[in-house]
C-alpha cells in the first residue's frame, strides 16, 4: 500500500551553485550502501549521483521553468536537494520512491514545503497523482536502474512515464548501461543524449521531448 510522509518546511542553505568533488559525498553515502547491500538491484550503484551529474539532470529537463516535477527513485535525496534549489518558488516535485527507508530519510533530512514523498512504485505515477491531488507534470526525470529490473516492469513504468507527461513536457533518465534508451524507443522513439563523465560510473543522460 503506497504511503506518503509529507516533509516539514525549512531551507536548503547547505547547498551551493557549485559543483563539489565527486568524493566525498555529503548525500548520506552511508545510507545510500546501506540500501544498495540490501535491495542491489532495486538501488543499482553504491554511491549517490555526483554534484556534477545533479546539475546535468536539473539544466537537461529545464526544472527552472517547470511548475510540477516527479522525481522517479530519488534515493538519499542528493538529486532530490539540486531539484529543489533549481525549482520556481511556486513549482511542486513528487519524489516517487520504492524503498521506505529512503523515503523516512527523505522526509526527515529534505525539508522543503515544496516536495511531496510517496512511497510507491514508478509504474504507478497517475495512482501517485491522484493521491495528492496533482495535475500533469511538465518534468520527470529518473535514475533508477532499468537494467536489472523485467523488462516488462521497465516497459510499465516507461508507459506510466508517457501517459503523466504534459504536452511539450519532457522525461529526462540517467543511466550506465543503454537498456533504458532500448526499451524507451519502443515508447518514445529515440532519445537525444548527453555524457557525464564527472561521476562514478559515468552516465548518459537520454531525454524525450513530448509532443
Ligand atoms: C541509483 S539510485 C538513484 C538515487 C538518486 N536519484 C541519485 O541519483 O543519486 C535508484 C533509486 O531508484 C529507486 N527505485 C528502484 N526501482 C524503483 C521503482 N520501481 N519505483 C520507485 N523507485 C525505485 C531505488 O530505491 C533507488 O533509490
């Protein structure tokens, strides 16, 4: 049964314009292994998305002129955090997340009034969207691993992706391995894509545009 932990206001002052190294992560690394040595394959990496990587994902799926965005499988909140800091003041981000104890540190660590956790699973989006009474996103953007998931699952949260999006919106997804663009052509056609060398592993990042 998918639960929502609504996060209290606050502020994000810790965070910086600038990109930071790619070691150490300040993210909740800990937490971040701790759930990758539990659920390998729903997590797909032992450490959190780099600064550098954040910001490719905030410019790519232009959050800044983005009034709501649904984040797929935002993990310790790192990409969570850049979203929040690129966001109009009046935008909305829906974090959907599978693992409930990200989603407790998500709730406990980014306060934002701005953004909304649900626990619940990235083939479900409208269900999500229901729940709290949200319109079509503009953005979506996901990092979470197609490659060691069914294929069907990816082909369902793909479809789930496409039928929440705005006209005009766009999906933007980070990935080591092509599976995502493989399995994405079938539902968007093909993707136009980027390399972001500065984080480990370095990822493509394959956005779609909808009509
Ligand atoms: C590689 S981590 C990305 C974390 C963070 N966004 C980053 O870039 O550092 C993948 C995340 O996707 C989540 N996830 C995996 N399958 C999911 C699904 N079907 N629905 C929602 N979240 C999922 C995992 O629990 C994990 O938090």
């Amino acid at each position: 049964m998918p639960e929502t932990l609504q996060a209290p206001p606050s502020d994000n002052s810790d965070l910086s314009d600038k990109p930071h190294p790619l070691i150490p992560q300040p993210d909740h690394p800990i937490a971040f292994l701790r759930g990758f040595l539990e659920r390998p394959k729903e997590v797909g990496s032992i450490i959190p998305s780099s600064r550098w990587m954040e910001r490719r994902i905030t410019r790519s799926a232009e959050i800044a002129k983005s009034n709501l965005i649904i984040e797929l499988g935002p993990g310790t909140g790192g990409t969570t955090k850049a979203l929040l800091q690129a966001m109009a003041p009046e935008a909305r981000l829906l974090a959907i997340e599978i693992n409930p104890d990200f989603c407790e540190l998500l709730t406990q660590t980014v306060r934002d009034p701005r953004l909304i956790v649900h626990q619940g699973s990235a083939a479900d989006i409208q269900e999500a969207l229901t729940k709290h009474d949200l319109t079509t996103p503009n953005a979506v953007l996901s990092g979470i691993p197609f490659s060691t998931m069914p294929k069907e699952l990816g082909l369902s949260i793909l479809q789930s992706v496409k039928e929440s999006l705005a006209p005009g919106g766009r999906f933007v997804a980070y990935q080591f391995r092509d599976v995502v663009h493989t399995l994405g052509k079938q539902i968007f056609g093909p993707a136009s894509i980027q390399l972001e060398l500065l984080n480990m592993p370095p990822m493509r990042v394959y956005r779609w545009d909808m009509p």
